[in-house]
C-alpha cells in the first residue's frame, strides 16, 4: 500500500518537486528477463545501490511506492538545512550590533516566504533523483508498492519480477512513542513539518535530538516561542556532554524553552485545534497551550508488505537483521541504509550501498563495521563526531588521551565571534592514534572530514600537527590539538637531553 505524502501546498515548486520524483502518468516498464539485481527503496542506498550497479552493467530494476529521493530529499536534510540557512540569517541580523552593524527598527522573518525558498531549491535539486534521470541510467524503474512472492520474485502492481540478487532499502519513517493523549490530538512530524506555510505563535516540541534541536532554535530564530521536551537526560544524550551544554546554552540565547528531563508528559486538545501540554520538568509543571505541536523522537522501519516474513528474512522493531556483509537471513538478498543501520544518515546509506554493489555483484568482501562514519547535527553551533566518544573507550576498555582546543583561542574564531566550541580528540594512550573527535563550532560538520580521513587512512594526531593549515582559519583548531599531543612528547628525560646537548653546542 503507498504511503505517498501530500505535497502540500500544491504550487508550482510542489508540482515540479513530483513531476521529478512520483510522476503521475508514469508508465511502469514489462518485465523481460531476470535481473541481476532488483532494489526495493528509492532513498538515498536504494539510488545510489541502483545507480552503481547499472553503471558497472547490471541490468537493474528499482522500485519506489513514494517519493524517489526518500526522507533526505522529501522530508529530511534537504528541507531542514534550507529553513535552517533561513533562521542563521535572522540570527545574523539580529546579532549585527555586536560588529558595530545598526538594524534600524529592526526586522521581520517572512515564514512564507522561507518556505517558499524552501520548496523551490528542493524542487531544484530533485531531478537528480528523478524517475527520469533512473530511467536515462538504464533502470527499468517501477512505482508502487513491492512484495515478495518467493526468495527471487518479487510482485509490484501485479508484474513479476524475477532476480538473482536483491537490496531491501526501503528506510525508516517517524513513528511517535506511546504519549498519553497524543491519539487525541493533531500533530507534525518531520513528514508534515515542512508542509507549515504560516509561522505557529507558540510551538511544542517533543524530543532533544538532532531534529528536535535544530527545529526548535531554528523555529525559535523565526519568532516562535518554542517549548522543547525531552524525556532523557538532556538534551542530544548521545553527544559528548561539554557539547551538548554548549548547544543548550545557545539555544536557550535564542528563546528555546528547553524543558530538561521532562516527565509525566501529558497531551490533550485545546481550543481552535491547539494542544495542551502538560509536563514535569525540573522539579515544577508546566502547563503551556501551544498552536503546533512537533513529535521529533521516535522511528520504524518500513517493513509493511514486503512480505519478509514469507521468505524468512528475519526482522525486528529497529529493523532487518543483517550480518557484517550486509545480508539478511536469506544471503542473495541484502539490506542498506535505515532499514538496517543504526547509523540513520544519508552519507552511511550511501556508503552502505556502496558495499552491497560490491558484495552481492562481485563476490566482495566489504563490511559495514569496517565504515568510519563521521555525523553533525545542525544547530549553532555545530555538533559534529566521529570514531569513540570518551564513554565509549572506557565500555569498550581502549584507554585515551584526550586533547582539547577551545575555540577562544583561535584567532580566525575570536575575529568572526565564534569562540562557542572547541575542538577536542581521543588518542589511544601512549600514542598519536586517533580513536574519536568531537568538535563543536560554526562550521563543524565541514571540520569533522579532516578528523574522519585520518581515522579512516591511519593518520597520527603528530601528522596533522605537522601538516600547514592556512591562517587564519578555525580549522587551525584542530593543527591545534595536534600542537598538544606533540608536547606530551617533549618528556623530563628529552628536555635534559635537549638542555645538554644545547650547553654543548654554545662552547
């Protein structure tokens, strides 16, 4: 059965953004033939699983019963990083005095028109995921909804497809946790949040993760009064904790409610289609009436009539079970991106797909836990993370050393107002291996890559200490950390050597 969402509004953006990914007069192809490979998902490891096939020579067919592009295109990065880049200029603007830049009678934020750039520059990356392009590609593609009738058929819209090799990539969608009253109300979630074409007075939202985070200081930026609960130990309690308290504290700059450790959460309707929310949070209750209410936690793989269960593909709550290859319990057929991962981001499906081409078609070997796979979250200041976290070390028993580099003393840093981070790195004790990053700043989603390819290439934190980084810059910072290993180097015994041999050198 489709799922297929309301493009709404329904404007001339709206309308291009579907001509490209769910054509209405779409003609399904005639199956002839056995493909050796057939990919059930056209999200990011669906496209990019299809796409490197058939350029390699498999002949291929794709099936999609929604949007092609999947969640990052629709309803997930695309979206948010462009209301985003919308919330950042008005904070820009709203923050000019304190570089001598006068707002005269200040500002406004067009909600409208934000979400029509919105819509339009989605609209305007979407045909590189548009049926035609897949078709241009050489792929027979089908809309609709997929099933398996046996271990190399599968059925969609009533066609046979036959295969050697298959790739279930058919993700995850929101799926709100059991709230007290939620049934009895209307709510967003990110499959509905960017369908809002006016600004809501006073938002709640439901859950501190990354989305939650970067919604509720970017709604909050716009000239809502966000109220954002989260029912774990603060906010982002994945991330490292110095991190998380930095972004806390910005957010809270930037008017966010942040309604920590919230408990005996309650929701029910209220006037002219508002929400009532009702929460303990801090010791004391909270009873806020809010026009919008955003439910930003909770996920469910889509599984739904694929008929796994016929063929004995095993699968649970969080997903298809897959093994280290990435194939399920029926090894011709394999699995990439959220349906599987618990790495949720479009670069990990990417690269999951990637080994899925190589496994299923050319006998390779690849393996998922082989992946260094780098993520940010998009708030201001950035959070971005690669490898082990401090926490992680210890469980896992990999003894570190940690080094640090505040942000406040980086020069390109002060000079932009940006000290609001840091750079910070785990070594594995007694030598410059690189076991996990954290940074926080401005532009650390971008800084995180240097981090990423040393890990993943075997590059000592001394190298990156030795290799020239432009000044100045922020990502100086991280030449920085090197800077701190290399002076654990310099021991009592070397600096006696050193002063010795200097003594010497002077007669």
């Amino acid at each position: 059965m489709s799922t297929l969402p309301a493009l709404l509004p329904l404007d001339t953006h709206n309308q291009e953004l579907q001509s490209n990914v769910h054509p209405t007069n779409w003609q399904n192809p005639t199956p002839d033939g056995t493909y050796n490979m057939v990919v059930i998902g056209g999200g990011t490891a669906g496209l990019v699983t299809a796409a490197g096939a058939a350029g390699l020579g498999a002949k291929v067919a794709l099936v999609e019963r929604d949007l092609l592009g999947g969640d990052c295109l629709n309803v997930g990065c695309v979206p948010s990083k462009a209301i985003i880049a919308a919330a950042r200029r008005a904070a820009q603007i709203r923050d000019a005095g304190d570089f001598g830049i006068d707002v005269h009678g200040g500002f406004t934020a067009n909600f409208g028109k934000a979400m029509e750039r919105m819509r339009k520059l989605r609209a305007g990356i979407s045909p590189h995921d548009s049926a035609q392009r897949f078709k241009d590609l050489g792929i027979d593609l089908y809309l609709g909804g997929a099933t398996f009738v046996d271990r190399h058929t599968i059925d969609v819209q009533g066609e046979q497809l036959t295969f050697k090799k298959a790739c279930i990539a058919t993700g995850a969608r929101a799926s709100a946790p059991p709230i007290p009253g939620l049934d009895t109300i209307d709510y967003l979630t990110n499959e509905t949040l960017f369908s809002l074409t006016e600004l809501p007075k006073r938002f709640g939202m439901i859950g501190a993760g990354p989305i939650g985070c970067e919604m509720a200081q970017s709604f909050a930026r716009l000239g809502s009064e966000v109220f954002l609960v989260e029912t774990a130990a603060g906010i982002l309690p994945r991330e490292d904790p110095d991190a998380a308290a930095i972004v806390q504290s910005s957010m809270e700059k930037d008017g966010v409610h942040v309604l920590c450790c919230g408990r005996k959460l309650q929701l029910s309707p209220a006037d002219d289609g508002k929400v009532r929310m009702k929460v303990e949070a801090s010791d004391r209750g909270y009873d806020h009436v809010v026009d919008k209410l955003l439910v930003a936690v909770g996920r469910a793989p889509n599984v739904d009539g694929l008929g796994l269960e016929d063929i004995g593909i095993d699968f649970t709550k969080k997903g298809v079970l897959v093994n280290d290859k990435q194939q399920t319990t029926v090894p011709h057929i394999y699995a990439a991106g959220d349906i599987c991962s618990p790495y949720q981001f479009t670069h990990a499906a990417d690269f999951m797909a990637r080994n899925v081409i190589r496994n299923a078609l050319f006998m390779g070997r690849a393996k998922a836990s082989a992946l260094i796979i780098p993520w940010a979250t998009y708030t201001e200041p950035e959070i971005a993370h690669v490898g082990l976290y401090e926490k992680d070390a210890q469980e896992k028993g990999v003894d570190v050393d940690t080094f640090t580099q505040p942000l406040n003393g980086v020069d390109r840093a002060i000079l932009s107002g940006e000290t609001n981070g840091f750079v910070k790195v785990h070594v594995r004790k007694g030598s410059d291996e690189i076991v996990g990053a954290t940074v926080v700043g401005a532009n650390a989603g971008d800084m995180i890559g240097e981090l990423t390819l040393a890990i993943t290439n075997g590059i000592g934190l001394g190298k990156i200490a030795n290799t020239i980084h432009p000044y100045p810059t922020v990502a100086e910072a991280i030449r920085k950390v090197g800077d701190l290993y290399n002076k654990t180097r310099l021991t009592p015994f070397v600096a006696s050597m050193m002063s010795k041999w200097l003594a010497w050198a002077r007669r």
